[in-house]
C-alpha cells in the first residue's frame, strides 16, 4: 500500500480535505460553533502550553489504512536536527513540562535518540508513539525498550484489537504478531508493571467506519485478554474517534460510508470532552513551522503553524 502523496491522490492535500469536509457539514445545523455556544464554550480558546508535540517525519515502516498523517516506508519527510535545536531552545526558557514525539514512527528519525537525551537533561518528561512493530523492524532498533526505561520515556502505543485479524486488517499482515512480542519485550524491562513507573499506555481506534465503545469497558477487556492470552500487562487504554482525514477519509469516500460516518460524529457531539481538547494545551511542531512559531497555534488537517 502507498501513501496517498506517492499516488498523487487529490487527498494528499489537506486543502482538498478541507473542501470536502466543509461542503458536507456547510447545511448541517447546529454548527460546530453553535454547539459551543449552546454549550457556553464558545469563543474556544487554548488555556496555555502544557505540551509541546513534535512530529519527527511522516517516514514509517506501516501503511496504516487509517492514518490521518499519510505516514508510510515511500515518505521521506524528516524533521532536521536544526528545527530540533530551536524547539529545544524554547523549553530551555518554557514552563512546558510534557515532549510528546510523534511521527509517522518517530524512531526512524537518526537524530530520535539524541532529541530524547537532550530533553530528558532539561528535565523534562517524554512521550513516544511507539507503533511498536518499529522495535522488531531492524535489529538496531531491538534495545529501543532498554533506551526507554534509561530514559524514563513514557510509552503510548496503538493497539486497535487483541486478534490477529482486526490488528492486521487496519495495520497490514504481521503487524499483530509483532505488535504483541514488542509489549512482552517493554514488559520484560518493566513497562506497565505495577510499581516500576514504566508508564505504558494502549490506544484504540476502530477498524471501521464506526466509533469506539465505551472505554473503560474496553480496557477492562483489553487487559483480561492481554494477560490470558499473552501475558502482558498495561497501564491504561485510551479508546479514539478516527478523524475524517487524509487516508482514513479515502477510506470512508471509497467505501460509501461517508455520510454516515458524519452523522454518527455529529450526533455524538460530546460536551464534557471540549475542556481536554488537545488544541487547548498542546503546541504541535513539524519541520514546516513559520517565523515565530512558540506563538502560534495549530492549523487544521496538517498542523503547520500560521501567526496569530
């Protein structure tokens, strides 16, 4: 499977996203904004920066059907040791206390290794979205658990099911074989042990066109399975909604379950989730950031930065 921008698919612009997206929820009432306001949460605005996100390239060794960024092994984007530096200059002087490194797989970055160690100096907490079959994909990435446990790296993977056909359907053949001797090797060093303060955290997204089941339920049954069946261990499991995005949105477009989709986002308009948003507390950083960027705020779809 390729990325949408090797296949030079319209949706490989987020621009084209955006048209698609407003020209189907143009004739929906009430607004987003109005639902806010119904709400008295409206004009939404961040409360401050307690996360700082970097997104370190759009290169990975899965092909997710899902994946909102259009990550993939064909995309070669990176984020620069330069841009690094300048992130790193501005948590040298921030009150932010949270790294969370993102990708695509983070890890593929060369200078992965090096970012975690400078901001772990500054004495700052690190997350990492580990996909988890990165740390089986090349030998020298088999030491990743170690790396992590030295670094005190909290690790937050996807997992979208417990059987090997659910996982491999929505990830590509393998993945769930792989995915599960990679939770036993982060299990081994102590990740999701009680007491090692090894936080490792689950995500779960649905493999289809509908939405995620209640997730204290979910985790429950995540963990009875987890530890029957292979003997791993977690700390908690954080059930996601699949943006109508980029491959994910193909997806749905292709599949003709658009519409329905949409309904079914729009009729589960949560209040009580707006206050978390992450849009609120969380700056996110990729390679394409303009002058200025600690100011800024995050766009749509692609997260490049825009001036306030």
């Amino acid at each position: 499977m390729k990325s949408l921008k090797v296949l030079h698919h319209p949706l490989a612009d987020s621009e084209n996203q955006l048209e698609v997206l407003e020209n189907s929820l143009g004739s929906i009432h009430p607004t987003f904004n109005e639902k806010l306001e119904l709400s008295g949460m409206y004009p939404l605005h961040a409360f401050g920066i307690d996360i700082l996100q970097l997104n370190l390239g759009k290169m990975c060794n899965q092909t997710c059907k899902h994946c909102h960024v259009d990550a993939g092994p064909d995309r070669k984007e990176m984020m620069s040791r330069s841009m690094m530096q300048l992130c790193l200059d501005v948590l040298k002087n921030s009150d932010i206390d949270v790294v969370d490194l993102t990708g695509g797989a983070p890890e593929l970055n060369p200078d992965f290794r090096w970012l975690v160690e400078q901001i772990k100096k500054l004495g700052k907490h690190v997350m990492v979205r580990c996909n988890l079959t990165i740390i089986l994909a090349n030998k020298r990435f088999h030491d990743l658990p170690e790396f992590f446990k030295q670094h005190q790296v909290e690790v937050v993977s996807s997992l979208p099911g417990f059987t090997q056909d659910r996982t491999d359907r929505q990830r590509g053949d393998g993945v769930f074989e792989d995915s599960i001797k990679a939770l036993q090797m982060l299990n081994l060093v102590g990740y999701g042990q009680e007491g090692s303060g090894l936080v490792l955290n689950l995500v779960y997204n649905p493999a289809g066109a509908f939405l995620p089941p209640s997730q204290a339920a979910l985790e429950k049954e995540y963990k009875k399975e987890l530890a029957s069946r292979y003997g791993i261990v977690f700390n908690q499991l954080f059930a996601i909604t699949n943006m109508p995005i980029s491959r994910y949105l193909d997806y749905l477009l292709s599949s003709g379950n658009y519409s329905r989709y949409m309904d079914k986002l729009i009729a589960a308009f949560n209040p009580a989730s707006v206050q978390n948003l992450m849009c609120r507390n969380t700056l996110s950083v990729t390679e394409r950031v303009f002058e200025q960027f600690f100011e800024s705020h995050q766009r749509q779809l692609d997260l490049r930065l825009q001036k306030v």
